[in-house]
C-alpha cells in the first residue's frame, strides 16, 4: 500500500504525498517518528494508524524500539496496547 523511503513511507506522488510518516534512528535501537500527515481527502479512514503500522512493523523486523516527537504517534504509541512490545514510553 505504502511506498517506503530510507525514513519515511508514503502514499501517492513523492515530492506532494497524499500521506506520509517520517522517523528517523536516534541511538543504536531506536526510530522516531517526527512527523504524520494525511491529506483532508483521506482523513477518516485510518491512514495515520496504518503508516504507524508500517514504521512498527519495520521498527520489529530491525529488533528496534519506536518512540515519536510527532503529537499523533506519541499519543497512539502511549495508548495503545498493540504497540506495547515496541514503544518507548515517555
């Protein structure tokens, strides 16, 4: 669904995304994602939680930690528990 770059993964064109998730490592172990953005015209359809997948899943693959400075990654990160094995809580 998504197109992955070095430190994001996006949808759509890759100079204007219609979405993306940008993270990048801090420390041997650990990703943080910096910032999420979804497009008006996707929003409500759970594109934010799946490019959160996405890093999650390629944070695991790696045997790496997830944190974030982004506010919605932050949130979901602290508040969900599918996400627990992977996040460092702040």
């Amino acid at each position: 669904m998504f197109t992955q770059e070095k430190n994001r993964f996006y949808l759509g064109d890759p100079v204007h995304p219609t979405a993306e998730i940008v993270f990048e490592q801090i420390g041997e172990d650990t990703l943080s994602v910096s910032h999420t953005f979804v497009d008006e015209s996707l929003r409500g359809q759970g594109i934010a939680e799946k490019l959160l997948d996405a890093v999650a899943d390629h944070a695991r693959s790696g045997h790496k930690k997830l944190s974030a400075t982004c506010s919605y990654a932050r949130k979901k990160l602290d508040g969900s528990e599918k996400y627990r094995d992977i996040a460092v809580l702040e």
